[in-house]
C-alpha cells in the first residue's frame, strides 16, 4: 500500500501536564514534524492524520500542516484521556476493514519498512492488530490496527473496570483476548545498523532535554508510569522499614512510600531537585539530601529497601550494583526499574548511558542479589501476569543474609 492512512498520536502536553518532548524543536521544527517527514519520505502519497487531546485544540499543533503544503496532513482532536476513541474519530469516514498505521509522534526514528511489511501481513492473514517484539526499541516501533477492531476494542472496553491503560495502549487489550481478536507479532523486524541508532541518538539530544519528571497534574494518569513503579514497589514494603528512594527527582514518590514505610530518605544528585522536592508537602519522615547512586554517603547495612527507579540506565551498572548492595541490610531489598531493550547498546534516549535487554539487566543484578520478582511493564501501566517482557522492567532483588 503505497497510500496508508496513517495516524501519528501528538500532544503539546505530557501525561503528567508538562510540555511533551514530542513539541521540542530540532533545527527549528518540532519533533513530531520529523516524524511526519520519515513517514513522507516513505510513503509520499500518505494521509498523515495527527491525533491530539481536546485540550490542545487551537494550540501549536495547528500550525503542523501548514509545514506540509504539498501532501495530506491534518489534525483531530479529541477525547483528552483516551487515544483508541481519538483514533477512531480521526477515522469516522473511513470503511471498518481500513487499515492503518499509527506511530507515537515523538518517535522520529521509527522503522517504515517494517511497517509496510506489517500492512502487509495484517492485510494478507486478515489480522486486527500486528506490533514489533515489547522488547524492541520503542523509539523505532509502530503498529498496525483494522479499524474494526479498533471500534469492538471500544466497545468492549465501555464495559470493563480499570480500562484506562488499554484505551491508551489498545494492542495490548488484542494480544491478551486473543479469543476476540487476531493479532500477531512481527518479528522478522529490519536489522538496524549501530550507525543509525547512533544518528537518533544524536538527534535525541535536542529531545529528550530533562532528566528528571515532575506530576504536574495528570492530563492522561493511565500513561503514568512513573507513579505505577511506586505502586507497585509499595507491595513489598513494610511499615517498620527504613527506606532509600535514590534518584527522587521531584519527591513525589517519596512521598507516597512514607504513606506506609517508616522512614524515607529520599536522594538526588541535583541540589535544585533536591531543594524543590523538600519544599513540597511536609512527611515527618522523610528526609531530602544529595546523593550519587555510585557513591552513596551511608553505612553499610543502613536501610530494609532501596528504590530507584529509572536510574541505572543513566550510570556504570557496576558500582550502581556494588553500592546498593552495600547500604542494604542482609536479607533487604533493591526494588529498581529500568527501560528494557534488545538493542539498548546504543540507546536512542540520549541521556542514558546503556539500556538492558531482560537478560542482560538480570545477569548484572543476580552478581549481587536474589532475584524475587520480574514484571515486564509493556507500556504505561500495562503488565501480563507472568510474562516479564516489555519495554520496562520492574525488579524486586533480595540481597542474602549471609
């Protein structure tokens, strides 16, 4: 298909109500107008349909077809905390068994030859959803759905609890009921060479442009990952313990473990962080101080659990390892997240150092402690029992008693 529809989801705002990297200018334009690009350069007859919350109608991403004079580029906007409606309002006209292609707009580097390969496969096996591995680049990913499909996933969902993380993320709801829908992975992917992970990498400088996240008030909560490692490392935290949460950027969830720990201490290695953190609501039990998460300034032994989340990505795993092991008691716990990739020798975010495929992040971990469990967060806050792949990983580590 020489001529797909193909849907590039885009906010100005962040899940969290910051402005979304996908708005960040790269040699003055925007980077979800790299993203229209690679899909033009491709597919130079395509219809770019841009599919934005409601919140941002009459904001900057009005201006993006303008950047396009010559090809079919529009905007829908709608329905602010659900992409699977947005995405079948910007297809209302369209017949069910259309076909489309739908790419994050923040992902400038994605792969189109894989998708044609897979619009080609869901038009010849007849599927309603086929995506690359959960463990693939998600930088690089796209998807392709059947409108159909799109519309019984909807439907399917009004009538479920806790829908919210499918509405944002609806492959997931197809791969799980696959008495419902028919889906498929793609994994015959085009191999990628280091030199262009090198080369989004080196465009990803201008994008990923801030280390540290801030809740701002969610816009779209069911996108909120950041929040969700807490939650799920408060199952494995007792009221008697005395925790580390290293790397607390902005102490939202320092807080939320004081809700039941005993003492926190919350670390970061950026002193205005810090300081921000600490301004915040008052807990008692907490404390706020600079700290490096490969020079930690404690005792050995000193604390039940360390949490630290999103943070060895972004130093040398090994004395990151070496020190949490050292500060923890015998017999506590690291409960740590990290992004989870099969290509993350060269990660395409360029503020982290090296990401880990499940493999990789789990032989590093075991030199120090007992692994006691795996999730494979797939996207946002969706997680398959049982199933630890995904494009994050969340641990639970014991350190031994001897």
């Amino acid at each position: 298909m020489n001529n797909p529809i193909i849907i590039i989801q885009a906010a100005s705002r962040a899940w969290c109500g910051t402005a979304d990297w996908c708005m960040n200018k790269v040699e003055g334009k925007p980077v979800v107008a790299l993203t229209v690009e690679r899909a033009l350069a491709h597919f130079p007859e395509a219809d770019i349909r841009i599919t934005a919350p409601e919140f941002d109608k009459g904001g900057l991403l009005d201006t993006l077809p303008a950047l396009f004079p010559d090809n079919k580029v529009s905007v829908f906007y709608g329905f602010d905390s659900s992409p699977l409606e947005r995405m079948i309002g910007a297809l209302e006209k369209e017949s069910d068994q259309t076909l489309i292609i739908r790419v994050d707009g923040l992902h400038f580097g994605w792969v189109p030859d894989d998708a044609e390969k897979m619009l080609a496969e869901a038009q010849k096996s007849n599927l309603d959803c086929i995506k690359l591995p959960d463990d693939y680049p998600v930088q690089l990913s796209s998807d392709v759905y059947r409108l159909s499909a799109l519309k019984k996933a909807a439907d399917l969902l009004s009538q479920e609890q806790d829908a919210g993380p499918y509405r944002v993320h609806p492959k997931f709801y197809m791969i799980r009921r696959d008495n419902l829908f028919k889906t498929a992975y793609h994994n015959d992917y085009k191999a990628v060479p280091d030199s262009y992970l090198e080369q989004c990498r080196e465009t990803a400088k201008d994008v990923y442009i801030t280390s540290n996240t801030e809740v701002a008030g969610s816009k779209i909560s069911h996108g909120d990952q950041f929040s969700f490692h807490y939650q799920l490392g408060l199952d494995f935290i007792k009221e008697n313990y005395s925790v580390l949460d290293i790397a607390c950027g902005w102490g939202y969830g320092a807080r939320m473990l004081a809700r039941k720990a005993a003492k926190v201490t919350a670390a970061d290695l950026d002193i205005a962080i810090v300081r921000k953190a600490a301004a915040g609501k008052y807990f008692k039990n907490i404390t706020f101080q600079t700290g490096n998460a490969t020079d930690l300034g404690f005792a050995d032994n000193t604390f039940d659990a360390v949490t630290s989340f999103e943070t060895v990505e972004h130093v040398d795993h090994a004395p990151y390892f070496s020190e949490m092991h050292r500060v923890i008691k015998p017999g506590g716990l690291l409960i740590f997240s990290t992004p989870q990739n099969i290509l993350g020798h060269i990660p395409v975010n360029s503020q982290h150092r090296r990401e880990y495929s499940l493999e990789e992040i789990s032989t590093l971990c075991s030199e120090h402690f007992e692994i006691v469990k795996v999730i494979g967060i797939k996207q946002g806050r969706v997680v398959f029992p049982d199933d630890p792949k995904g494009q994050n990983t969340f641990m639970v580590c014991r350190k031994p008693e001897r």
